[in-house]
C-alpha cells in the first residue's frame, strides 16, 4: 500500500486566509503545544521562490515504514538490527515489550495517512483527545530527525551524507494503491532506506522552508 508525505508551507498567505484547509488541525496542534507549555506552530511571511506550494516531498510502501520503525526500536533497545522480508511477530512483540519507549518516538509513535510533524522541538509527541480522534499524535520535525540519525548506521546510510532522495510522488496515491518500486538498492535493508530518506528530505525541507509534514 502507498504513503504519500506532503510539506505544507506554514506561510501567512495560507495560514491565516480564512479558506485555510489545514485551519482546524493548526488550531488542534496550537492547543496541545500550548497545554505542553511550548510555542504554537510558526507562521512565516510569504517569501517567493522560497516558501513553495502545498506538494508531495515522498512516497513509500505503508509496510516498509514499519520496517524502518522496527530497525529504530531494535537499536535503541540495544538489539540486533536484522534485515527481514515481511512483517513479523518480532515487530509486534517490540511494540508491546517497549509502549512506552515507542510512545516516546516521533518516528514511531505516528497515525499514517494523517496526522503531522511540525517544525517545533520537544522531546516526545504530544497527544490529547482532540489529537487521537483525528490525526493521532503530533511529531516534531526535529525530534524526527534526531531518530532518523540515530538509526541510519543501522541500516547502512551516513546521517552526515546521505544518498540523493527518491524522486517525490507525481500526484497523491490511495492508500489502497500499490506503491511504485523501491529504487535499486542491494542492501539488505533496501526498503528501510527508502522511507529514510523520504523522511529525511522531508524533515530538512521543513526545517529549511518552515512547513509541516503530512500524511496522507
């Protein structure tokens, strides 16, 4: 199944038009990051050439997201980072054994297909009702990618240089349609690096452009 990423430019022009689509959501995410004693989501002037639109930055198989999850929980729980073909019962008992370790992660602790990353830094995800009955838990951009270093060695990508991004989605996919290939890659671990750097050229255009990432 496809999982599309889009960077949304948290500029005036968008942010405060009164047609705002995304005008429920910021205010859902203000107010968690305002009960957790942080800053609300930045709004940043309209720069031409520099913000951009509303557009897709990566796409990547639903499964292999999970794969890189689990790549991230093994290492961080001092275990062996395996390469394996599908989706196991070793994945799941990680998830059980370590909740609250996973509920700590912005990489792992994420509703897909919804949900945001938002260029604010704070340690763990922030969840209320508001959040889990619509797009689940609220990420940081820069927690995300403190995660994202943490486990690239692992699966064989230099944090510092990392291979050029896939090339982005060309129009948004359906959560029932099957993703495109993975690039040629003969590591192993193939389809976590994939989604690594999906995410990755996401996280840093967010930082560098001001815009949150969504599922979808």
């Amino acid at each position: 199944m496809a999982c599309d990423l889009w960077l949304v430019p948290l500029v005036d022009v968008l942010c405060h038009s009164p047609g705002n689509p995304f005008a429920e959501e910021l205010a859902a995410y203000d107010k968690a990051l305002t009960d957790a004693g942080l800053p609300t989501v930045p709004v940043f002037a309209y720069m031409p050439g520099l913000s951009g639109d509303v557009a897709p930055v990566a796409g990547f198989d639903y499964d292999a997201l999970h794969f890189l999850r689990r790549a991230y929980l093994l290492r961080l729980c001092g275990l062996a980072v395996t390469p394996v073909d599908e989706l196991g019962g070793d994945y799941e008992q990680l998830l059980e054994m370590f909740e609250a370790t996973a509920q700590d992660s912005h990489l792992v602790w994420h509703y897909d297909h919804a949900g945001a990353y938002v260029p604010v830094d704070f340690a763990a995800p922030l969840s209320n009702d508001e959040l889990l009955e619509g797009g689940g838990p609220l990420g940081s951009t820069q927690g995300l990618l403190r995660e994202l270093d943490f486990v690239a060695p692992a699966i064989g990508i230099d944090p510092t240089n990392p291979p050029t991004a896939p090339t982005p989605p060309d129009r948004p996919t359906s959560l029932e349609e099957r993703a495109d290939p993975t690039p040629y890659d003969d590591s192993p671990f193939a389809r976590e690096r994939h989604v690594w750097l999906g995410l990755h050229a996401a996280a840093t255009r967010s930082l560098g452009q001001g815009s949150m990432i969504v599922f979808s």
